[in-house]
C-alpha cells in the first residue's frame, strides 16, 4: 500500500513536471515571437519616419529651387540651407534608422523585380 502511494505520488510528480516544461517552452516561445514582432514593428517604425522626414525635405528643398528663379531671395536661400542641413543629418542617420529594416525583412524579391541595382549603377553612370 505505502508503495503504491508513493509510486503514485512520484508518477504524479513526474507528469506534473513534464507538463510544466512544455507550458514553459511554449510561454518562452510565445515571449520569443512577441519580441521578434515588437522589434520587427521598431524598425519599420524608424525607417518609415526617415522616410516621411526625407520626403519632406525634399519637398521643402524642390520649393525653395523653384521659388528661387532668377532672383536672389535670402529667405529661399535660408530654406534651401535648412534642408540642405536636414539632408545632410538624415544622411547621417541613414544606416542607423534603415539597416535594421534590412534585419527583419527580405527585400530580395522587390530589388529583383524592379532591378534596383541595375538602375542604381545607371543613375552613378549618368551622374559620372
């Protein structure tokens, strides 16, 4: 009797414990993928904010081009240097705010289907 009891005992244990490993690895990869998503979303967070901050630039840069004409204007010309500023730490910024973009996401079907590299080494061409 007292052997059955504790054999009883010991296999409840046992199942107790296998079955609190597998609710473990199924938590640790739950917390996993939660991680991985909220890193994912980050990112793409950070580089959509570039990309807005730049386009914008560029708008703010086109504006100033266009209002400048024929005619010196010091306050186009103070426009067109704050977004030349603008430009310059976006630059900087680049490689800090875009590559983890590149970490989590495979952008290889896109370059292939528009050739981007292609059209990148026309652009340096046609700007040598």
């Amino acid at each position: 009797m007292i052997v059955a009891a504790i054999l009883g005992s010991t296999i409840t244990l046992l199942i107790t414990a296998v079955i609190d490993y597998f609710k473990e690895m199924y938590r640790s990869k739950l917390e996993r993928d939660k991680l991985v998503f909220q890193r994912k979303t980050d990112a793409a967070e950070k580089a959509m904010s570039w990309y807005q901050e730049s386009v914008d630039c560029l708008m703010m840069m086109q504006t100033a081009c266009s209002d400048m004409g024929a005619t010196f204007n010091p306050i186009t010309w103070t426009k067109l240097m704050q977004s030349a500023d603008q430009a310059k730490q976006l630059y900087k910024e680049t490689s800090l705010r875009l590559n983890p973009l590149y970490l989590y996401f495979d952008f290889r079907k896109i370059e292939e289907k528009y050739q981007i590299f292609a059209s990148a080494q026309f652009i340096n061409y046609t700007m040598v």
